[in-house]
C-alpha cells in the first residue's frame, strides 16, 4: 500500500502532497533527517504522520521551546488517530508511561538521566538551532538522548542561523558514524584561523559550502514557501497554545468572576445576553491572560527574528500590552497609533529601513488605511470581538506591493483559558459570514450571540 493511503488510516488531516513527500524521506532514511522546510510548511505533520505510520517507535521524546509544548500536544490530538502524548513540567522527573513525551530545552537536563531509563526509541528536535553550541548543557543532553535513540529527526527552518559550526551537533545526532569529529569538520568547512594573540582558533567562518551542502544533502530535506507555493493557500492562521505565567492569579480572578456572575445572575441564566458590566469584567480575564502570554511571546519573537531575514507585524489589544512591546523592542521596532503624521513616518521605517524589524500596533487603532507589506508574517498577542477586525489587522500585509504568495497568521492563546473560547466563537463567525458573503447559504439574516453558558464552562 501506497504511504499516501497508509496515512489515511492513522492522519484525521489529509497532508498536502510536499507534506507526503516529506513523510516519506523520513521514510527513506529511516527516521534520521533532518526537516529544514521553511516556516510554516507543516514540519510537525510530516514528523506526526510518520510516527503515526511506526506506532513500534516508542516512546519517542519531543524536545521543543517552552511556548510549544502545549502546542505539540494539540498537533498530536487534531490530527492523528492514535498517537497518545503527555506534556512533563519542572525540574524534578516523575514517572510517566506516556509514549510520547513533550519537553522543553530548559528542563531536558534535569531529566535526561530518567528518559534513558525509559529506553526511548526516538528523538524529535524542535527548532533545533536550539543545540548549535556544543558546550551548552541541552545540546549535551541531546546528544545523550540521541545516542541510544534509533530515530532522530531535528526540525528547523533555519538550521544553521549564522555559521557552518552551528550546523556540526545536528549532523552528529543523525550521522555519528559520518559526522565524528567537530575538529575535522571544523577545519574543513569553517575556515580557521588562529584566535587574539594565538590562543585557540576561530572558526566562525565558512569553506567548501558546496561540498558541505552535497555531503549533508542525503539526509536533509528543505523546501522554500516559494517551491510549493501551488499548494499553499494564501493566507495560513496558525494558533499557539502557550502555558500562562500567571496562572495562579489568573484562575483567582476566574473564581470571583464566576462568583459574582451566579451570585447576579445564576448559571440558568448565563445564555442571556450580556451587559455592560459583564464584559468589563470578562475584560479582567482578558488582561491577565495576556500578560501571562508575554514570556512566552518575547521567546517566539527572538526566536523569529535570529531564524529569519524578514519583518514581523505584532498586534496587542490593550494599551498595557502595546506600550510593553513597544518598550521591549524600541531599538528596532515601529509603532502604530499616535497623531496621524508620526504614524505615517513609522509606517515608512518599517517599510523601508532593513534595521527596523518590529511594528507593533494595537487592532483597533491600527486595522486599517495602513500598509506593511514589508512583512510576511503577523502575530495576535491578543484576540479582539470580531472576524473583522482581525481581517482586516492581517490584510495590513496582504496588500498591493505584497512580494510574498503566501502569508501567515499567527495567533498566541492560553492555554486551557478564556482564549480558547474566544478563538473558537471568533472562527465560528468567521464561517457564518463566509457563507453568507460567499452564497454558499443564502441567509437574510445574523444574530449572534454569545454562549455564556459554554464560556462559564471554559473559564
């Protein structure tokens, strides 16, 4: 059987055809490559679908950034049929029999002694430009890992971020046999030269790139955005799900939330339309959500910007959260709202001066009459009421002047919060205004309303 139709039995998400293609270099190499696709292009569904195919190959640590942890996890439950996951947290390892388990770079030392006891047959990588320095304790505890592992798979887009010897410990997780000696591959292909006054060497340079490329070529497979472009739509969502920093004082303000809201109104009555006061308070909610997404969404910016050459467009709702980022990345961002004429002069940094990275905006000030096509890509922090304001937030770069095919949106939530319900009914107008814009019902008539009575159960 074909391994298009073999993934029909263990994906509930039908792969694009480069997805397959992926899935099936894993295959050729046995689960020991490297994913260097660009962004975007569904590396975490190529590796799911493969595990999927090898449901053997167990138990399989994912190793991942902290901000997408929780985001691996609702992969792995949307599109696979069968893969079961569990996320570990902290410093102290405790028993879990799950077959796959989810962890981040920044604990992995503390547990690795416990998962080689596990006997783990694979390791997945993500955003492995994570382990480019071998000194670094999670590259450490990566190779470790790697060592007794009979599958490797690292993903990244930009796998080598400013220098051909970062690339050396992911060649040396897949092909140890290969890729044995940083010294050899050091002065082959990183151009050394003696260090100040002699002491050591240098090897931040590069020599033999296509040699190295040919070499490296059999176990790597990239493909830019540009390559399958045919098979992109031209506009991706992509939601985060991200634990919040707040969490305690988040669920305290929940509980006097719910308390006053029975206490006024009762749970038999949650379904009536809201007041005023009731999304001032829910407003609260919102607030504390975001602030807890900050860590989490200043780790994926830097994350952004040291992997990529290009611009991003990061949207806030609240002032707080605006003059926060603002504040944050001053050195290299521009900023929406303001008097009309100063805008405008942001507006033209950001569309034309390289050094200026960031422009970060609020949605309701900054939805509209401006362009910044000079990125590609655009982040929520936070969520509005309506479709239409974040459609119209995005097409702020999907305008005329827009290089770029395709375009994503990013969307930050937290996690097992308000956000998610917000996500949900935002996405639940956005199909019903399809329909009727569309034709596809010829309805005469929206009305809207939101359901309390799912929301109180979320919160």
């Amino acid at each position: 059987m074909l391994i298009k139709e073999r993934l029909k039995e263990v994906l509930k998400t039908e792969p694009r055809e480069f997805q397959v293609k992926g899935i099936e270099f894993l295959e050729a190499t046995r689960g020991r490559a490297l994913l260097g696709d660009d962004m975007g292009l569904g590396k975490t569904l190529q590796v799911l679908g493969y595990l999927a195919l090898h449901p053997e190959i167990t138990p399989v640590i994912i190793v991942c950034p902290s901000n997408a942890k929780y985001e691996w996890l609702k992969q792995i439950e949307q599109h696979t049929k069968t893969l079961r996951a569990e996320v570990v947290n902290g410093r102290k390892p405790y028993p879990t029999s799950a077959p796959i388990i989810i962890i981040n770079y920044d604990i992995l030392t503390y547990w690795v002694d416990y998962l080689i006891t596990l006997t783990p047959a694979g390791i997945v990588m993500d955003e492995c430009h994570y382990v480019k320095n071998l000194r670094v304790a999670r590259t450490k505890s990566c190779k470790k890992l790697s060592a007794v592992c009979k599958v490797v798979i690292p993903l990244s887009g930009t796998p080598i971020v400013n220098r051909p010897s970062e690339f050396f410990p992911v060649l040396n997780m897949i092909q140890p046999q290969k890729f044995s000696s940083f010294w050899k591959y050091a002065f082959r292909y990183c151009a050394p030269k003696r260090a100040f006054r002699g002491q050591g060497w240098d090897f931040s340079g590069s020599a033999n790139t296509q040699e190295l490329h040919n070499k490296v070529a059999p176990i790597m497979l990239r493909r830019k955005k540009s390559e399958v472009l045919s098979e992109l739509p031209p506009k991706q969502r992509i939601p985060i799900s991200v634990e919040l920093s707040n969490r305690q004082e988040y669920e305290k303000a929940r509980d006097i939330f719910l308390a006053w809201y029975k206490e006024n109104y009762g749970v038999k009555k949650a379904a009536k339309a809201a007041k005023a006061e009731d999304f001032v308070r829910l407003g609260k909610l919102r607030q504390l959500v975001a602030k807890g997404k900050i860590k989490a969404v200043e780790t994926w910016i830097n994350d952004y910007l040291e992997s990529t050459d290009g611009k991003l467009v990061v949207f806030a709702y609240h002032r707080e959260i605006f003059d926060h980022f603002a504040t944050a990345y001053k050195d290299i961002c521009a900023c929406g709202g303001g008097a009309s004429e100063q805008r405008h002069q942001e507006i033209e940094r950001f569309q034309t001066d390289p050094k200026c990275r960031l422009f970060v905006g609020t949605i309701k000030a900054d939805n509209q009459a401006i362009t910044l096509t000079a990125a590609n890509a655009v982040l929520f922090i936070e969520q509005g009421w309506t479709p239409g304001e974040h459609d119209q937030a995005e097409d702020r770069i999907n305008r005329i002047g827009q290089k770029a095919d395709s375009i994503t949106a990013y969307y930050f939530l937290g996690k097992d919060s308000i956000d998610e319900y917000l996500w949900e009914l935002i996405e639940k107008k956005r199909e019903i205004i399809t329909k009727i814009l569309d034709g596809e019902e010829k309805w005469t008539k929206l009305k809207e309303k939101i359901n309390w009575q799912s929301l109180l159960a979320r919160l």
